[in-house]
C-alpha cells in the first residue's frame, strides 16, 4: 500500500463506515469517532490488500469491532446516545424514515443489529457476512431472522404496519 492507501480508503468507503457505525451506536458523534480511529488505525498501520471489496470488509470488521468496544465501555453504559437529536443523522443516502428505522436497529442487541444493517444496508450476503464477523453461516442466518423477528415487534410497537 502506498501512503494515499488511507486516504483512498476514506474517499471510496468512509460513507459506508460511518452508515455502519451509526446503525450500530445510534450517535451520530459516536460513528464519526469510530470512523476517525478505523481510518487512523489503516494510516498507521497499512494493510496490504488483496482488493477493494477486501479492504472495505477489513474497515468494516474494524468498525465493527469498535463500536462492540463501545458498548462494552462504562461511558457507553452511563450515557445513552439514542436520546440524542438525529438532525445531524447520515443525509447522504438515508430518508428520514430510513433514520427512523436505523435508531431502532441500533436499539437491538448488536448481535442482531451489525447482520441486519450488513445486509440490508450494505447488501452483503449471509456467507459475506459470515466471513466478515467470524461466524458460521447458519449462525449468522438464525441472527439475521430472530434480528428481523426482534426489529418487527419494535415497529409494531412504533406503529409501523408490517405487510408479507
């Protein structure tokens, strides 16, 4: 990698890893500090890669990966994000409905919310993600329908009317 490799990386996929981060904090502020310290870590400490697709799973992972650290942290159990304003949500390529239903993705256990935004937000696939987050395919499908199950009963609850 060169020493643009960083910075390349931010332009094609930083989108994408802010989106990610935000489905899975609910705090705008919080996503774009895990995308700064994902791409930080890549200036770093650059990675050879054997393709985009390859370079963006390894930035999601380590979205993904911080953004567990997160949840796990005592700032993260003492403030709750999801009471923040969502002005300052992700604009670029979400509706104010989409927002609405990330908030409620980002309120799931993050089991469920990384493989349910993992696939309908990014389009990955259940083996993609599977390979993505370390887990057996089978397993990451029983998480993508029991995280769907979960989201359903929340938009029921929100009065969203759920058609088959």
């Amino acid at each position: 990698m060169n020493d643009n490799s960083a910075l390349y990386a931010f332009n094609k996929f930083g989108d994408t890893v802010l989106r990610t981060a935000f489905a899975m904090t609910g705090s705008y502020t919080e996503a774009e500090d895990i995308t700064q310290e994902v791409f930080l870590s890549l200036h770093a400490r650059p990675q050879d890669f054997e393709s985009d697709e390859h370079m963006k799973a390894w930035l999601l992972r380590s979205a993904i990966n911080r953004c567990k650290n997160l949840r796990k942290s005592a700032r993260m159990i003492k403030n709750s994000p999801l009471d923040e304003s969502l002005e300052n949500t992700l604009s670029c390529e979400f509706t104010p409905r989409d927002n609405e239903i990330i908030e409620m993705i980002a309120r799931l256990p993050e089991k469920y919310s990384s493989v349910i935004f993992l696939y309908y937000f990014e389009e990955y696939n259940v083996r993609e993600i599977a390979k993505l987050i370390g887990k057996n395919e089978n397993t990451v499908s029983s998480l993508l329908q029991r995280g769907r199950k979960k989201l359903k009963t929340e938009l029921e609850k929100e009065g969203y009317v759920y058609e088959n």
